[in-house]
C-alpha cells in the first residue's frame, strides 16, 4: 500500500484514493495498528503507510491541509497511532 500511496502524484488521485479511503478502510486501519502492534514488522509497515499517506508531496492534499480534507486526515490519522498506543500496555503485561 505504501508504494502504491506514494506514486499518487496528482490531487486528483489523491483525493480519490482518500475518498475512498475515509469511509471504510481507516477503522480497518485503526484495527490493523492495534492488533499488529506487537509485531514489529507489521507496526512498522502500517506506520510507514500512514507517513506516506499523510505526507503532502506535491501540494497533493486539495485544498490545503488546513482544509476539511486536512482535519478529517488528521482526525482519522491520529485516531490509527491512538489506538496503536494504547496497545502497549497489554503488550508490556505479556
């Protein structure tokens, strides 16, 4: 997924993967973070998806990141490394 978020080059294409992103697949990605956080491998592979995908190349976010499409990003985005850090407790208990 990390490669394929970062050959969106264009705001077009961007904004049509994030639309498609925001409305199913950020809980799964939340989930995904939480249940994986005691894996290194798969920790590290989500987060570096969620740092390409927040990452504005290219002026790619449309409109600018202080814009709706920004804060939802934001929203979701900080709900995924929440979540992954409230997992350490359990995995620190193990």
């Amino acid at each position: 997924m990390r490669g394929f978020v970062s050959s969106l080059q264009g705001k077009k294409a961007y904004n049509t993967f994030f639309e498609w992103m925001k409305v199913d697949y950020f809980p799964l990605v939340q989930q995904l973070a939480m249940t994986f956080a005691n894996v290194p491998a798969a920790s590290n592979s989500i987060l570096k998806f969620i740092g390409e995908f927040v990452c504005n190349k290219g002026q790619r976010l449309n409109p600018e990141s202080s814009g709706v499409t920004g804060i939802l990003l934001f929203r979701h985005m900080s709900q995924v490394v929440s979540g992954y850090g409230k997992s350490f407790p359990a995995i620190m208990n193990t």
